[in-house]
C-alpha cells in the first residue's frame, strides 16, 4: 500500500504549523490540513503521489529519471500544498507567490531545491504552467489552479533526505519564522563544502594531499623539474635572507666605530701653531717641547 514517507510528512507539518493560523477552525485564508495531500486516493494511478503498487506500464514518474528508477519504494514523492493568505509586516502572500517563489528557486538551482523533479503551479489563478527540471513538460490540468503539486525524486524520499529547508527557507523569507541572529542557514551540502575547504586550508604540514602542495609551494618546490628556479620569494629564501641580515647585525654591533686618531687628526688640521700652543697645559708643554726635540734630533 502506497504510504507517506516521514520526509514529506515533516514538510507537511512545517507549513500547517506557520500557515494555518488559526487551527480550531477552517478559514478560506489558512492552510487546512485537508489542503496538504502526499498519498493519492485509492483511485489514483500512476504519477508521484503513488508508491510502486499504484504506478502504471511507463509510468513518467519512474521511466524518465534513473533517480527514479533506483529510488522507486512504496513511498509517494508527491506534495500538493492547497490556497491560503497571509499578511505578514504589511505584505501580502498567498499560495501564488508562494509557487512563483519556489519555481525561482528551482531556476536558479538553489541547494536545496535538487530534489524536486517538478513543480506544476499558477502565478496568477488565470493559467497553470510547470516547472520541469528534466524538460519533459511545460503546463498541468485545471486543478493547479488552487492547488501546486510537488514531485520529488524517488531515490530522495527513499533516502529519507530532509526536505524541510526549501520551505523553511520561505516561511523564514516572508517573516513568519524568526531568523535566528547566530543561526547557520546554510544547507548540508554547503556546510560539507566549506568543512572541507577549511580542513585543506588549515592543514599545511604535509599530513594531507592539499596539505601537502601547498607546503611544497611555500617551499619553492611548487614545480616538477628540480632545476627550475621559482621567480617568487618563498620560505626557504625568506629564510636565508633573514639569516645573511642576522649575520649582518651581529657583526656591526660588535664593531667599535670611533676612531680617536683620526678625530684628533682631523682637530690638529683646522688648528695654527700658536692655538695648539695655546691649548696645552703649562705643566705639559715642557714635556711636549722636550719630546719634539728628540724626535727632530733624531
């Protein structure tokens, strides 16, 4: 017997709680649980909203996609989601936007959205059009009108893959759900992505192959002729020019740059006969003459 899987039915109960606004009684402007439908009634064959008891010789929701051929279990992949209106911060929405909403998701191949193998919808209650990932079609019957269909692929329901995070995205997006300020919005595989980034960014010591090339870059080994000489700086260069400059400096601070001769010299010069004279001291220049003699004697 064709049965709801618990991926759908957690959709199902994320729209009914935030849609249908006042649960004790039916308006015209909510989203009454009889407006959410997955199983197809007993009379229903063929299509997403049947299990493999109920899909016929052919059935498009099995024959046109191998995700729906391998995916194929007693699980509907099906989601009709009724009419409703809701004014949320002077806004208007209803089941229209809604559809267009999520068909401009599914457009731009948003994460969360690769799942759905179609979306058949009104923009305006006037005229019924499909969104098809596989090409296949392009409108649905009448009843689209007031209702949108969703078909997910088969091997995502079989999979129980959470399909939540489209519709909470749009519920969050019209104001209905909170945005948490420190909440991370991103989608599992989006998460995945950048754990991974992360991890080959931060390991650089060899231990892992992105690891690994980076260091030898680093190195200047980011080649595979040992001959060839990188152009850049790198680590190993760095390294020794900081050595040569240690070497450098340590050299000059042990070096006594005063040089008394060569200021006395260069005093001496600038001076005359009598301001030398004049500058040495009485109890000296005996000492002084007597020195000069001999060495003129000599």
């Amino acid at each position: 017997m064709t049965r709801a899987p618990e991926n759908l039915l957690a959709v199902r109960r994320l729209l009914l709680e935030h849609l249908n606004r006042d649960p004790n009684r039916v308006r015209d402007e909510d989203l009454e649980p009889n407006e959410v439908g997955i199983v197809g009634d007993p009379n229903h064959r063929g299509g997403y909203h049947c299990g493999s008891d109920r899909v016929v010789p052919n059935d498009y929701s099995v024959v046109e996609s191998p995700r729906d051929r391998n995916g194929l279990t007693l699980d509907a992949a099906a989601l009709d989601v009724g009419t409703f209106r809701v004014t949320v911060g002077g806004r208007n929405h209803n089941l229209q936007t809604f559809s267009v909403w999520c068909v401009a998701q599914c457009t731009a191949n948003a994460p969360d959205t690769r799942d759905l193998r179609e979306i058949i919808y009104s923009p305006d209650g006037r005229v019924v059009r499909r969104w098809d990932r596989l090409g296949r079609r392009s409108t649905g019957d009448r009843s689209h009108l007031w209702h949108t269909h969703f078909s997910f692929f088969r091997d995502s329901i079989k999979a129980n893959r959470d399909q939540t995070p489209l519709f909470r995205r749009y519920l969050t997006s019209i104001g209905l759900i909170k945005q948490d300020p420190e909440a991370n919005d991103m989608t599992p595989e989006e998460h995945n992505w950048l754990k991974t980034v992360h991890r080959n960014l931060t390991v650089l010591d060899g231990r892992n192959p992105i690891g690994q090339t980076y260091t030898r870059m680093a190195m200047g080994e980011d080649h595979t002729d040992p001959k060839f000489q990188v152009s850049h700086p790198t680590l190993r260069s760095i390294g020794a020019q900081l050595t040569a400059l240690q070497t450098t400096m340590d050299s000059l601070m042990s070096r006594d740059f005063t040089d008394e001769q060569a200021i006395v010299t260069g005093v001496l010069a600038g001076l005359t006969p009598q301001e030398i004279a004049a500058a040495i001291p009485p109890t000296v220049a005996q000492q002084v003459v007597q020195e000069l003699g001999r060495r003129l004697a000599a």
